[in-house]
C-alpha cells in the first residue's frame, strides 16, 4: 500500500490534482479538466487526467461516487495519516535524554 501511495504523491501533475480536490471536493473529470487546464495552463488530455485520478484512486487518496451518469472524485486523506502515524515526531513537551 505504501509503494502506491508514494507512486501517487511523487508526480506533481497528481500532487495539483489533490490540490484541487482539497478546495473543491466532488469534482467531475470535466471539472477537473478544466481548473487544470484555466488555473494552472496544464495542457494535459482528459484520458491523461482520468489516468492520473485511477493511480490516485487505486492509492487511496481518492474516492470515486456515482450519481446517475456522473463521477464524483473526493479527497480521502486517511492514507496521508497513515504516513504520518508509521513515522511519528518526538513529543517536544516529552523527558529529555541527557547526553553524556
């Protein structure tokens, strides 16, 4: 699980498109086609974009919902805390270990 999710966050095309599902959750592919294309001069296919939303899917990091003919894609950020949890920081208010 963790290779795809590292796979998923290494490309920064993917990286933009998680950026845009954090503003605006429950984005068409034709929503997300166009912000890519209008807010940051991506001149990126919509076969393109559905690839880099199934990697994302098949990582976890997005979850997809049908309502009649339409896909909704959602930010799932439950992977992204996994992350933090398997490499957890020192509590700063913790005992200090003295050195000798």
């Amino acid at each position: 699980m963790a290779d795809d999710l590292f796979k998923a966050l290494a490309d920064p095309t993917r990286r933009i498109i998680l950026d845009e599902l954090t503003e605006k959750s429950g984005q068409t592919l034709f929503e997300i086609c166009s912000r890519l294309s209008m807010k940051h001069r991506l001149g990126i296919s919509r076969q393109a974009v559905s690839q880099h939303l199934a990697l994302l899917e098949a990582s976890g990091l997005v979850e997809t919902r049908r309502e009649g003919r339409y896909k909704f894609h959602d930010l799932n950020t439950a992977p992204l805390r996994r992350i933090a949890e398997r490499w957890p920081t020192p509590d700063p208010s913790g005992p200090e270990k003295s050195t000798p």
